[in-house]
C-alpha cells in the first residue's frame, strides 16, 4: 500500500497522527473517500488489514488516523474527554483530509460511538456527504452493562496518572481471551495487545468514563439518512450482540449482520466481511 503520514490539527491544539492511504490508480471521480476510526486503546494500526483488503478490490483513498490521547496523537488542551469531543476530531480530520466529494465511515468500538456523535452533532455535512457507514462492534448506549466492582475508582485513578503504558502488564492470553472469539490468529491477538499495551493508562481512565456515560440513540435519526451496516461477533465480550441489535433496531433501513464465533476485533477476525460492508457502501449509487 502507498500511504504517508499527516497531522491534523484539532480542537484544544491537539495534534492527530492520520495516515492516507492512497489508491493503485486514479480512483473513479465519484469515489468516496473513505475514513476510519479506531476503538478504545487502540490504534489507527487495528484498520489496516482492512484497508488492505478493500483496496485490493476498489480504487479508492483511505484514511485512518489515531484518536485523541492514542496512538501517535497528542492530547491538546482539552479538558473534555468525551466521545462527542471525538466527533469533533473526526470533522477536523476529514476537513483536514476530504474536505469535498463523498464520504464513507467505519467506526469500530470507540470509534463507532464517534462516527454516531459525529452524525448527532454534524448533522448537516453526515445527510450532505456520508454515502454510507459501517459500524463494527459498538452501541449507541451502555446503559444496562454491568460493571465490575471496583472498576471505576481504578479507572479514575489511572486517568489521574501521568502517560505512562502499561507495555507487558497483561499477557496475551488474557486480550485473547477478552477480546477475540474462536481460534484467533496468535499474530492478530498480538498486534492488539502491543496496541493496548503502548497506550497510557491516562487515556484508558479519562475515555472509561465517557464511554460509561456514553448515550448517542438521539443521534440514530442523522445516522438513518444513510446507509448503514451493523457488524458484531456473537462471542463479542466487550460490545455484546444485544447491543448491535438495539443499534440495528435504532436505525431504520440498517442491516445487521452477526458473526457467529466472532469477538471484539472483527477488524482482525473478520476482515474480509468488514471490508465488504465497506465496499458495498462505496459501490452505493
């Protein structure tokens, strides 16, 4: 893949690390740009098998970038750490990156939650330029999880702490475990766990709390307007199937598609069925 390396700059003089992936040939003049964003403690690397696969079948350009506090972008002077201050970021790097034409997104996780904030609070440019969106293991609400005890006075300490990551704190088995479903590629659980693990524990605290108070089913009427495919893996411990299909039933039109054996990091597991959801949103007239 032919790709380079931008910053953006975004609210509150952060800077975002974004990578443009540019297509073999000079894409079709209508072809939409197409723009991913990344989950929680992750990385704008988890996208890449995808790109790989959709620009082995389409000419089209990519872009992936790392959400605030990851990855290789800044913090800034943000106070709010909330997923609609996300969607501001995501208007910033497609006006940074796409600033006409057409536009698909992908969102995975976090990164979902961004592309539904996004579609809320830019209503005007999502219903103007989205031609569709596929939303890969997220929730417009977190609303009846369960949390485990304990887990929020941890992750308001941890926001609290200097950027420091917690490298080989977990080991592998422990991500496989959470975060994949059956018989995952050993090389896939370990480039999620090499992203989690160079992520600061301040980023995992501060983003907990929003994504706990996390409710964007306002937003589903802007998300309508477009095409829309729900992914989610039936073995999916983080973003459980329940939710994909409250999403599903949220956003009239929408196609579900649940992917039996799957887990959380459908970008991993299920690279191809993701890549095609995003091929047809290309392809759509």
């Amino acid at each position: 893949m032919t790709h380079r390396t931008l910053r953006v700059p975004a609210p509150g003089g952060a800077v975002l690390a974004a990578t443009e992936f540019a297509p073999r040939s000079t894409p079709d003049p209508d072809a939409p740009t197409v723009v991913l964003a990344h989950g929680w403690t992750l990385t704008r690397e988890s996208w890449e098998p995808v790109v790989r696969e959709v620009q082995s079948h389409r000419d089209v350009r990519v872009i992936t970038y790392d959400q605030r506090g990851h990855g290789r972008s800044s913090w800034g002077q943000v106070r709010s750490h909330s997923i609609r201050a996300l969607a501001d970021d995501l208007a910033a790097v497609i006006d940074a990156t796409a600033l006409s034409g057409p536009l698909v997104l992908g969102g995975h996780s976090m990164g979902g939650m961004t592309l539904l904030a996004y579609a809320g609070q830019h209503r005007s440019a999502y219903a103007d330029r989205v031609r569709g969106t596929v939303l890969v293991s997220t929730t417009a609400s977190v609303e009846d999880r369960k949390g485990i005890r304990g887990e929020a006075a941890v992750m308001s300490l941890a926001a609290r702490v200097p950027l420091f990551a917690p490298r080989a704190l977990l080991p592998t088995a422990v991500h496989r475990r959470h975060a994949f479903g059956e018989n995952p590629d050993p090389a896939a659980v370990r480039a999620t766990a090499r992203q989690i693990g160079r992520t600061p524990f301040a980023t995992t605290g501060r983003y907990f709390a929003s994504i706990s108070a996390h409710d964007e089913v306002g937003s589903l009427e802007s998300v309508a307007v477009a095409p829309t495919q729900v992914l989610v893996g039936s073995r999916d411990r983080i973003t459980p199937a329940r939710w994909s299909r409250a999403l599903h039933a949220g956003i009239p039109g929408s196609r579900l598609t649940v992917l039996p054996g799957k887990g959380h990091m459908l970008t991993y597991e299920a690279t191809d069925v993701v890549a095609d959801a995003l091929i047809g949103m290309i392809d759509h007239r």
